[in-house]
C-alpha cells in the first residue's frame, strides 16, 4: 500500500507530552527540555516535518483524536486490504 499519511497535532501539545515524556522517563530537567526544543526540535520540525504535510496524501487533524479522519483511514485500508484479497485469490483460481 503506497499511501503517506500526516497526523496534525498541535505544537502546543506536542510540545507538552514531549516535555512530560523526557522529565518522567528520561530524568532531564524543564530548562534543558525547554532548551532542546527551541534550539534543534521546533526548528526540524518546521523544516522537515511540517513542510511533509503537502505530500500526504491523508491529513489527520486534531493529533489523531478525530474519530471521522480515522474512520475514512480505516475504511481506505480496509477497501485496499479487500482488493489485493480478491485480486489475489483470482490469481490463484486461474
């Protein structure tokens, strides 16, 4: 399947379970979680991450939480799954 998907969360958010994350199960302080961010993980994001949103061929907003988004990519995967099936079983009736 050759489909590109991007999962839109907000920076604040991001920023906020990245911040949670490395003080918790990394042991790091606030001021160096703070200081990692603003110097190279905003700054590759916006870069790289961000500016792949136009290739995606899906765009699932809300940081995943948008149960309509992930139910169109549900029924997509299903309706590819369904076909390479079918296709695959036609191949090995013939």
């Amino acid at each position: 399947m050759d489909l590109k998907i991007y999962v839109d969360a907000d920076s604040d958010h991001r920023f906020i379970r990245r911040m949670e994350r490395d003080i918790k199960e990394r042991g790091r302080t606030r001021e160096s979680v703070v200081d990692q961010y603003l110097r190279s993980v905003k700054p590759m994001h916006d870069l790289f991450v961000e500016t792949s949103k136009r290739y995606a061929d899906i765009i699932i907003p809300h940081g995943g939480k948008n149960s309509v988004a992930i139910n169109l990519f549900i029924s997509k995967i299903e309706s590819v799954l369904a076909n390479d099936f079918s296709m695959g079983s036609a191949i090995i009736d013939s």
